[in-house]
C-alpha cells in the first residue's frame, strides 16, 4: 500500500500516528511516536507515547541520571531502555510497560554502527509493538548487508501479528537505496515515512509496517511540513529550510569527521560545542609494542565548560567495540583513564570526547603507553628461561615522535643500593630525560631531569640523592622536544646491596610465624622448617613487600635448586603458595622426624615474608565438649631416631591442663616443649619410664605455664627398639 501523508513535526523532528480505529485504542488515542535526538530540546508539547531516541545521554550517563531525565522530559509513567555501548547511545522510551529487549550487534564495524535496540511494548490488547531502534552503515555494501542480518532477526523473533515500527540513523540518502527496499517489502510498505533530512541528504528514516499504516491520522493536530507520496525533492527544500530555522544546526552530526589518530603521548587540542555536528570528536589510539605494563587517557580542561571521556576497545571475539570506561567529573574536563588489565593492554582502542555543559569546551588530550623495561629487556635480549634479569636492563633501538614521549617502568627492590639511567641518542634530534616515583613523569611534575643537546645523558640515583632511591616503581620518560623525532638507547643499573647483609646458613621457620627477608637477582636464601610426624597438611606462601619477583623451592632432603620439582613460579610477583596434603603417618615408614628445606630464589630482586604452617587434620580430632586429643596406636622407635609430634594450643581459648602419656612395655623418655622441637639437652618437661608409664601435666601454675603456641612432645628410646603401645596427648578446658 502507499502511504497518504508524511508530517514532520517542527518542534520535536519527530512522526506521529493517530486516531487508531480498533477499540482497544479507545483510552489511548492517539498513538503519538516520535525520533528524537537532542537531549536539551523540550518535548513538553508533544505527549508522545513512544520514542525513538538517538544520542540518548543526560548528565553523566549513569543510570541515576538517565531515570530523572526521562522522569523530567515525559512523566514517572515512562520507562525506557538504552544501548549506553553504542557511539551515539540509542534508547525507546515509552508511556507502555517494555517486557522485552535486547542488541542486535552480528555486524557491528569499528566505527560502530551495525547495532540494533529492539523492545517489546505491551499495548492495550491483543497486539504488542516492536520498536527496533538501529543504526546502519554509510557504506552501500555494508549497509545492505547489515539490513539482511537485521531482518533475519526480526523474521525469526517478532511475531508477524504484532505490530512493528523500525527507525533510526539509517544512513540512506536515496529512495531507491537497495536496503530501504528491503525494509519496504519485508514490511509491507511501499513508501517509508522519512523523519527528518540535513543538509540535503536523507539520515534519518522512520518505517512501520502495513498493519499499524492504516491507522495513520490523515489530519495534522498542527501545522506540519507535509510530502505527498515522498517526495524528496520537494522535501529536501522544505525540510532543510526548517530545520535552519531551528534552534540547533545539524548538519553534519551523522556524519562526523573520520577518527584522528594518536602518537603516543603526544598531546592535541580540540573543542566540542552543544551544536551537534560538534559535540563528539573521536580518536584511535593502538600501542605498538609488547611489553606493555600500562594505558593512560587523560584529558584536561583548556578552557571554560565540561566535556567527557568515553573509551572502547575493539575485540576481534566478537567482532566489535566493547564498552570500556565513562568519565564524567561534573564541571570539568579534568578526566583520565588508566587500563592495567594485560588482557586488554594490546588493543586497539577507541576515545570519544563528548559536549557535557557550556557553549564551546576547549580541550588537551593524550595518550599513551607505558613499558614495563624488565619485560621489554627480555624480549630484546632472549635468554633460558630458567636465568634472571640481571641487575643491568637495556632497551635499544628506541623512539620518540616529535613533541611526544616514551615511558618506561622499573622495580626497585628494597635492598638496591643505587639505580643509573643512561640515555644514549643514536639518531635525530634531542632526547630529554625524566624521572619520577609511582607515576609517569611530565614537564612540571619529575624528580629528576636532564634536558639538553648532549649525546648521552648519565643520572645516578642513590641514598645520598635528593630524594633518595627508595624501594617501588620508578618511571623513566623520555621526550622529544622536536622538531625531529629522537632515536636513542635506553640502559638501567641497578646495584647491591643497602642494609644489613643477607643471613647465611638455613635459618629455621616456627610453626605459622613469618618471617621477613630479601634476596638478590640469582641469588638463594635458605629456610629449614622442623615437621612433626602427626602432619598431614604442610602449607608454604611468600608474599612480597615490594617490588620484585621471588620463587618458592621446596625440598625434603636438601637445600632445593632450580630443578627441585616442588615450586611454585608465577612470573611478575612474589605472591606463592605450596600446600602439600597427607594421611595418617601410621605405620611409620620413616620413624625421624622430617625437615623441610624451603628455598626462595631471587627471580628478580625482592623483599618479602615467608611463612611455613603445619597442621594436623586426621590424628588430632576435637571433641564436642571442646577438648583435643591426639592419639597414635602401635608404634615403635629406635634409640637413635627419636619420633617427634606437636599439639596445637589454640589462641582465645581457656584451657586446664595439657597431659602427654605414653603406654609402653619397654624403657623410654618423654620430652615437651613449646614452641621449638625439644631434644635430650632443650626441653621444658620430661618423664621416664618407671613404676608407672611416662606421664607429662601441664596447667597454669607449671612453669612454663600452659599457653597458646605449639607443644612439641619427643620419644626416645633407651633400648636398641622400644614399642609403644599408644601416645596420647589431651587438652582439656
């Protein structure tokens, strides 16, 4: 069929249908639907019961702001739905209940159209309607492509009962465009109803299907520009002289200029307004090395208003912009982004600056990479795997575009005793040099700096420099004044040691008490930790207090080496943990007690704390009145292999006594001890074997007094063999 009239609502830019016949219109007449894009405008006049809504942004877009704009501009009755990941987000609100949406997003592009909102709106009646909000590519091929996909989706999910309403940027420019004709068949139309045009070309469309077109109201509620059976040329004329006449100038804003893209670290001026060919600008920005150990957008104010910080990034699993960040700092265009996440750090990525508040916002943005120098250095300089980054990292072959940086970051570990930076130019023009703790350095903001024509520059950080060298991350930026670009080499030295020396020997590890130490690059400090039989669980972590890379080497019989098959080496921290689980130790296999040898190895430089913890899951069991008992049947021991357990006293509990016995038929000795492993020379208490078998009773008035910690008990046997019946220890409250 063809459609009798198109109006075009001046005030609103908007379409509406009325005086719907069916009488399940009769408390809703008429259906006013309108496309809109413009936040500010006042929409007071128009009552629409459903929107289409292009640039769908208020405030700071969050969903606080969006619900009271939509509360403000059309009534508390209204709901709404919005695609906040699209570039220009798109939204149907509407006076009837949404029961259902979604993103239609199969062809999505980088510049991002290809994404469809549809909804689902629960009219008086038998029939819902579907409102499918897109937008369409400006490529012919693309477009015809993305209209296939998008009609796909509206055959196979929209009931064909229902009434339909599809508009939006679609981008078409021309009647007889290949899409717009098959969005006229498949709907059943054979004129759409064009919205609004600018500039002499056609963006905007709005098409409903035959069986909500007959119900189009033949007369204008007000004055309305009217095209008889679409007719673009006069439409053109009269459309184009209207929307001149409006309050803003759209021309222009369907079609924003091609992305600029971004040198690293390289700043740009720019400036949005609330005209809307204006009020976006768009940038790429893609690094271009490995290594990478940061992202940071920032943007500042140049001048008066308020404008945002939008960011993307592509992702080639879904073939399209994902959503990233919003920054929105009301007043200001003070924003900035940083991106750590090394799944997302080799992206290409996508930076919108949005019109928020005021007439014309000026703006400075960049952006920029920083290097993390040891990974880079490993990659320039391949080596095994199993050998550390020395304490000297190089960075050849590096550059800087005119007017821009690069920056690179370094660990210092707590015991380095001094750092030397060395830039050498190879090529171009000069190469400025800064330093900064914590965070990348800028013109106003370096610790350190050396800013002339030399060919090399040499700084030296130690204790004695003002500020001294401290443990963390310090950032080195280096900067092209221009107007050449500047080739140069990149050398950092780290040297040994401040502070006490390390500790020699293997220094022994209580049970759950950590302890505090450092290690050097390539460099083992050892660690032996005493292990009763009674253990079932053995639990090891080193975390670090700094900056660094320490692995954890675990072995039972000797001092671990790198090929010791327990560790655990996890590349860029020092947070590790072994946990090595057991049964019951009965029938003893080796009656000594067990040492564990702990080794950690300076994959890089570190400071950390290491903790070994035991626990005894399976011979110790707690009863319901609170006590713990102990217990191991039909054991033996040699005279010259004592057998050593430990109970746990647990912390914040009052108990009366502690009783270690033993039933034997033979000549032992009973020692305890707490907190260390007792032995015939250190213990606290003993008992022999006499009248009656070995007893031990701790309580509060024994010196030591029964405490919390870990209570070591050992057996030695005073015969060649001794068999013990059963060794009990009981802690009663």
């Amino acid at each position: 069929m063809r459609l009798k009239a198109c109006r075009l609502l001046l005030a609103s830019l908007g379409l509406w249908l009325g005086s719907l016949a069916e009488w399940v219109w009769a408390d809703e007449l008429p259906l006013r639907i309108l496309l809109a894009n413009d936040p500010a405008a006042d929409y007071a006049d128009d009552r629409p019961a459903v929107v289409l809504f292009q640039n769908f942004v208020a405030g700071d877009n969050g969903e606080t702001a969006i619900r009271n704009w939509v509360t403000a501009t059309f009534g508390g009755e209204f709901s709404y739905v919005r695609d906040a990941k699209s570039l220009v987000p798109g939204g149907v609100i509407s006076r009837f209940g949404i029961v259902k949406y979604g993103v239609w997003s199969t062809l999505e592009t980088k510049e991002g159209d290809g994404r469809s909102l549809y909804a689902q709106i629960d009219l008086p009646g038998k029939k819902d309607l579907w409102v499918v909000n897109t937008h369409l590519s400006i490529d012919p091929k693309q477009r015809l492509a993305q209209t296939n996909a998008l009609l796909d989706r509206i055959l196979t999910e929209i009931p064909e009962t229902d009434y339909l309403v599809v508009g939006g940027q679609l981008n078409i420019t021309d009647a007889d465009d290949p899409a717009l004709e098959v969005l006229q068949k498949m709907l059943g139309v054979e004129s759409p109803l064009l919205v609004k045009q600018e500039d002499g070309e056609v963006y905007d469309w709005l098409l409903i299907d035959a069986d909500l077109a007959q119900y189009q109201d033949a007369q204008p509620l007000r004055s309305k520009a009217v095209a008889q059976d679409l007719n673009l040329a006069g439409l053109r004329r009269n459309l184009y002289r209207l929307i001149k006449n409006y309050r803003l100038d759209l021309s222009g804003f369907f079609q924003p200029p091609p992305p600029i893209t971004l040198e690293n670290a390289v700043m740009v001026d720019g400036s949005v307004s609330p005209v809307l060919a204006r009020n976006i600008d768009e940038y790429r920005f893609t690094p271009t090395f490995p290594a990478l150990e940061s992202l940071h957008i920032e943007m500042e104010s140049a001048g008066p208003g308020d404008a945002d910080l939008q960011l993307a990034y592509w992702s080639n699993s879904s073939n399209g912009w994902v959503f990233y960040a919003n920054r929105a700092t009301p007043g200001t265009s003070d924003e900035s982004i940083t991106i750590t996440d090394r799944n997302l750090l080799n992206r290409e990525w996508r930076i919108i600056v949005q019109y928020s508040a005021g007439s014309v916002v000026p703006y400075r943005l960049r952006a920029f990479a920083v290097y993390d120098l040891w990974n880079l250095h490993n990659l320039l300089h391949p080596s095994p795997r199993s050998a550390p980054p020395g304490a000297v990292t190089s960075a050849p072959r590096q550059n800087a575009q005119p007017g821009g940086w690069q920056f690179y970051a370094l660990d210092v570990p707590a015991n380095a005793a001094g750092l030397q930076i060395e830039v050498e130019r190879t090529g171009g023009g000069p190469a400025h040099l800064y330093v900064q703790k914590d965070a990348p350095p800028w013109f106003n903001n370096a610790l350190f700096q050396i800013q002339n024509n030399d060919i090399t520059h040499t700084l030296s950080i130690d204790g004695t420099s003002n500020p001294p060298l401290t443990a963390g991350r310090w950032y080195v930026g280096i900067q092209a004044p221009g107007p050449q670009d500047a080739d140069f080499n990149l050398t950092a030295t780290l040297s040994c040691c401040a502070g006490s020396p390390p500790v020699t020997g293997d220094i022994p590890l209580a049970n759950g008490v950590p302890v505090t130490g450092s290690v050097w690059f390539g460099d083992w400090q050892y660690y032996i930790f005493d292990v009763p039989l009674n253990a079932t669980r053995m639990e090891y972590t080193l975390v670090g207090n700094g900056p660094g890379d320490g692995d954890l080497y675990i072995d039972g019989n000797q001092r671990p080496t790198l090929l010791s098959p327990i560790n655990s080496r996890q590349r860029g921290s020092t947070q590790e943990q072994i946990i090595r689980s057991g049964g019951s130790w009965s029938p003893l296999s080796n009656p000594s007690p067990r040492q564990t040898y702990i080794g950690v190895y300076g994959y890089r430089a570190a400071a950390y704390e290491v903790t070994a913890t035991w626990s005894d899951l399976v011979t110790t069991q707690t009863l319901p009145s609170g006590d713990r008992i102990f217990s191991m049947q039909n054991i033996y021991v040699y005279d010259t292999s004592p057998l050593l357990f430990a109970i746990q006293v647990p912390a914040g509990t009052s108990y009366n006594d502690l009783r270690i016995a033993a039933q034997t038929p033979d000549d032992i000795v009973l020692y305890l001890r707490r907190d260390a492993p007792p032995d015939k020379l250190n213990f606290d208490f003993s008992a022999v074997t006499g009248p009656n078998d070995p007893e031990i009773v701790v309580t509060g008035a024994t010196n030591p007094s029964l405490a919390a910690g870990t209570w070591w008990f050992a057996v030695y046997s005073n015969e060649r063999r001794s068999d013990i019946t059963d060794i009990r220890a009981e802690l009663h409250r």
